[in-house]
C-alpha cells in the first residue's frame, strides 16, 4: 500500500474585532478527499483530520486574521508572533518561533514549552539527507554524536566534552576557534584554544590534525603552543596560509617541543625580532628527543637566534623550505646536540642541561634554502651545527651568506668519550656568495674531530683566497677521519682546502679542481687526492726514533716507516739517531736504511 505524505498548515489568525482566536488547517498534500490548498475551519473536523492523518504533519501556526498563502514547496514552516503572548487552543505538537522572546516553543500535553534553548530537554531533529544549519552557533555540555560540522566557537574553547566520533568526522580550521585571519587581529588565544583541544583528544580516534584556513594571514603576538603533541603526531596544515610573528624577542612563534609534529605549507614572518620561528625537539624531559617533519615551510624575518631551533629531534626532516634570517649574529638553522641554546619557556620547562651530550641522529634537509641576508660582515652565517650530530644529510638546495661569513659553524663543545662530535654527515649543496670559508670550527675543545664527513660542490664559490676549512683561534688541532671532498669547478683564485694546514690530519678521499689547493701538511693525512685525470696516493708513515725501529728482516722486507731524529741523513744511507731530523726509511731486507 503507498504510504501518503501528508503536510497540514494550521493557521491562528486573532480576530482584532472581539479578541476570539480562529484556527485554520490547510491542506498541503491532497489526501482524504481533500484538495491542496483547501482551508478547514469547524474545529470538529480538524479535530478529525489530525486524529486521522496524524498531526504531526503541518507547517506552522499563524497570527492573523486570514489563512496565510499556501506555501510552493512542501516543507516545516514556524509560526511568528511578536509578543510574549502564545495563542491558546491550539494542538498538541503545534511548533511555533516567538521572535520577541527569541525561542521555538512546542505545544506539548495542552502547555505550551520552551524547546529552543531548552534546559533539560531533548531536540530531535530527523531531515534525512538534508541539513540543519545555525547562524549563531551551537553551543553544548553534552555530546554531538553524527555527522557534524560546527559553527564558530569562542577564542577561549567551549566545545569540551564532545564524542570521539565528532572529532574524528569535524572538518575543523583554526576559524572555529576564533580567528579572524585579516593580518590584524591577535589570533593568538584561538590557535592556543585548538591545541588545547587536540591535545585534550585522546585513543585511537583521537583528532591529529590542526588546519588553518586557506591563504589566510593571522597576526600572532603571543607564542602558539604545540609543544607535547604525545604519543600520536600531529599533523599541522597550514594550507599556503602566513603566520605574522609580534611575539616579542624573547619569545618563539610556534614552540614544537616535545612533540611528535608534521607542518606543511606554512609561511611564518616576522614583525620585530623574535627568538625563533619554531623551536622543537629536546626540553630534558623523558623520551623528548621527538621528531618533526616539516614540508614546504618558509620562514623570513628578524631571529635573535634562528628561524629554525632543532634541539636533538632525532629523526627529524625538512623538505623543500626557504629559511631567512635578516639579523646580525643569528643563523637560519641551529642544529644544537648539547642544549647549548636556551629556549622559550613559555610553555615549556626546560630541565635539560646545558652544553650536555644529547643522541642526535638521522636529520634530512632536502631542497632546503638556508640563507643570512644581513650585510654586517663577519657577524652572520646561515648554519649552525653544535655538540654531536650523527648521520646528517643537506641534500639539495643551498646555503648563501651576503655578509663575508662562513657558510657553516661547527660548534665543539663536548669532550669526546665514547662518541665522536660530528659523524657520518654529507653536504651535498651549493655554498654562495663568497664565504670566507664553508666550514668554521669554533668551541671550547681545542682538538674536535670530524668522522665520514663528506662535502660536494659542482662549483666553490669560496672568496678569493679563502679556505674551505678555517679554524677558530682556540682550535689546535682538527682530526678528520675519513674525510671526503669532490668539487667540479671553482670559482675564485687563491681557494685552498685548509687555513692552517698544520693543525689539519687525518684520512682523506679528495677529487678537487685545477684552481683549488690541496694544502695539507706533508704526511698529515692518508688516502687518495685527485686533480683532473691525475690521482695521487698519500700515506701518513708511523714515526719512530732510530733506536726504537723494529728489527728490520726478511718479513719487514719492502716495509717503509719514518723517524723523527735522524742525524745528516744520506739517501740509502745508513741510518744515524740523536739528530732531529725526520725521514722516510725503508727496510732492505736486513737493515733499515734513510730514504
């Protein structure tokens, strides 16, 4: 049997003549005999009808004198009255808006009730595919259980206690929170308000996403707190969107400590210094050294310190950024294995101490710009690497320094026990525009070593006479183990690979330009140095003095040692101690002769 659908509109018009009320049913579905559009008006039978069709199928009640116009579409339609007055006699589930008191009402069991708002009661609304939308908000204590998207929501967070099922469905943006977004307003409370809230999201359901709205501007001018994003990362989308940074120079931008977090497609400038744009990693807490993955992240401005603080976020990356920094004595990245910075503690309390060993490991840098743009000469380089940093690679893009600076500081600040300070870490980037030198090495340990360090460069922009390595005044000696360079051209006259080559030893695997010196000191370093098509091997000979040579037989035969106190030695000749002169020697067979 088909099932009919019937709409009834019951209109109360108020005779203004003797106060009586009139009560109107309008048929909206033909039904019963019944035409569309036809009015019944003898109580008895509307009586009738709604006991018999059902009388939750009408439209709305009406204060007037005349049956209000049929409406086109079949659909709910409220009453209006525009007095604190309701209309008496009318029937049960007659739902009507009284705009003068700003509430629905209901008509249930004769009375007449409050439904929106409502205190302690229950709206249940049923629209099958269609949609429920309110221009001023929701606001709730309780749960949201469906398919919901809410309505804006105050900067402070008052949507608490909503369902794990709503916040895994939302399709929130830091708007819900408050924002505005129009490069002016502090949107600061309602960034903190979202975090908070996802941070509050708990299980496997747990909301993980921050969104911003798209190409949006927001003025920050207190920190924004993403630190403690734990045990589930937080992806945070900032949708081709600007961060403006007014936080102040002793603050960070965004404080990522401690937290498991990816951002992608963020632009964060600043207005005035600020400590940093992010700050991530290690706060000396448990478990802390968490990583980060940022994508597309641009970063212009003026840092005190660096638009980037990495403090041992192990297994951490950073893909396809721009980093600027506009400020005299501050760097675009500070890689820091020894809490050696300080950081915002805003939000985060920092119990790691300082200039102490951190595991540092696994950090990608890919198609990453690092760059100082201030001209104070000297005062300004794009990278800073301190403490002890294992298995790094810049892989990509370049660095560039306007301001006569290294490219790269490498800070020595640990004394070496059962790690070495720097291992296993490839440059292969471009270095620009004229540094004194790609690698500085400063510190307070005057003898640091570099372990698998490798550099590559298609072209050395290197300043005229500059070094590639260059030693602070309190280095004394720099060991480098296998240490490799491979360098395609070279751009400037003069460029050597070292700046005092004395201080310089160790193994080297070496492919350089005509133009660009291999300078090392005689016999300071083993391997193979390449020039052109031409290859040479350099050995480092053990030194001995001439009374404490091994004896020299049939088994040493061929063998080529040094010694270091050899008297008028004479090639071949026979080797004389108690002198001071150092000298290859080569063992015969069955003597040790000067060579």
């Amino acid at each position: 049997m088909r099932k009919l659908i019937l709409a009834f509109l019951i209109s109360l018009a108020l005779s203004t003549a003797a106060g009586a009320q009139s009560i109107w049913l309008q048929v909206i579905v033909p039904v019963g005999g019944y035409t569309r559009g036809q009015i019944i008006s003898d109580p008895s039978t509307i009586s009738s009808v709604l006991a018999t069709y059902g009388g939750g199928y009408f439209n709305a009640i009406v204060a007037g004198s005349t049956p209000p116009p049929l409406p086109s579409t079949n659909g709910l339609q409220l009453g209006n009255w525009a007095t604190s007055t309701r209309p008496a006699g009318v029937p049960n589930g007659t739902l009507g808006l009284n705009s003068t008191l700003g509430q629905i009402d209901a008509m249930l069991g004769g009375t007449w009730t409050q439904l929106v708002p409502a205190t302690g009661s229950n709206l249940s609304v049923n629209l099958g595919t269609g949609a429920l939308t309110a221009q001023g908000g929701v606001n709730t204590t309780g749960n949201v259980t469906g398919n919901v998207s809410p309505s804006t929501s105050t900067a402070t967070g008052g949507t608490t206690a909503l369902t794990e099922a709503f916040r895994q469905s939302a399709r929130l943006t830091v708007e819900d929170f408050g924002a505005k977004g129009d490069c002016s307003t502090d949107d600061s409370a309602a960034f903190n308000a979202y975090a908070a809230f996802v941070r509050a999201s708990t299980g496997y359901q747990a909301l993980r996403t921050i969104a911003l709205g798209s190409n949006k501007c927001y003025m920050i001018k207190s920190p924004i707190n993403f630190s403690k994003f734990t045990p589930y990362t937080v992806t945070v989308h900032g949708n081709g969107s600007t961060i403006i940074g007014n936080v102040g120079a002793t603050h960070a931008v965004i404080d990522a400590m401690h937290s498991y977090i990816n951002i992608d497609n963020l632009h964060i400038i600043t207005q005035g210094s600020v400590l940093y744009g992010v700050q991530a990693g290690n706060d000396g807490s448990a478990g802390s050294d968490v990583p980060f993955h940022f994508t597309n992240v641009n970063m212009l401005g003026t840092f005190v310190n660096a638009d980037l603080y990495d403090r041992a976020a192990e297994g951490s990356s950073f893909i396809s950024g721009n980093l600027n920094t506009q400020s005299t004595n501050s760097y675009a990245v500070i890689l820091d294995g020894m809490c050696h910075w300080a950081i915002d503690t805003t939000y985060t309390t920092d119990s790691c101490t300082q200039n102490s060993v951190q595991s540092f490991n696994e950090q990608v840098f890919l198609n990453t710009v690092f760059s100082n743009s201030n001209t104070t000469s000297g005062t300004s380089s794009p990278l800073w690497i301190g403490g002890q940093l294992d298995h790094a690679r810049f892989i990509g893009g370049y660095v560039e320094t306007v301001s006569s600076s290294p490219s790269v500081v490498i800070y020595a600040g640990l004394a070496e026990s059962t790690f070495y300070h720097f291992d296993d870490i490839l440059f292969d980037i471009h270095f620009e525009v004229n540094p004194t030198a790609e690698f500085f090495v400063t510190g307070t340990i005057a003898t640091p070593s570099l372990h698998n360090f490798e550099y590559r460069q298609h072209y050395e922009q290197a300043a005229a006479n500059a070094s590639l390595f260059k030693l602070d005044t309190g280095i004394t000696a720099l060991s480098a183990v296998d240490l490799r360079l491979t360098l395609g051209g070279v751009q400037n006259t003069g460029v050597t690979v070292f700046d005092q080559p004395a201080k310089y030893s160790g193994t080297a695997h070496v492919e350089l330009p005509s133009g660009l010196s291999w300078n090392a000191a005689a016999g300071s370093f083993q391997g193979t140095i390449g020039s052109g098509t031409s290859e040479t091997a350099i050995t480092k000979l053990q030194t001995y003095t001439v009374g404490t040579l091994p004896a020299c037989n049939a088994t040493l035969a061929n063998q080529a040692l040094a010694v270091s106190d050899a008297t008028s030695p004479t090639y071949n000749g026979t080797l004389t101690g108690g002198g001071a002169v150092s000298v290859p020697v080569f063992c015969n067979g069955s003597a040790w002769v000067s060579h």
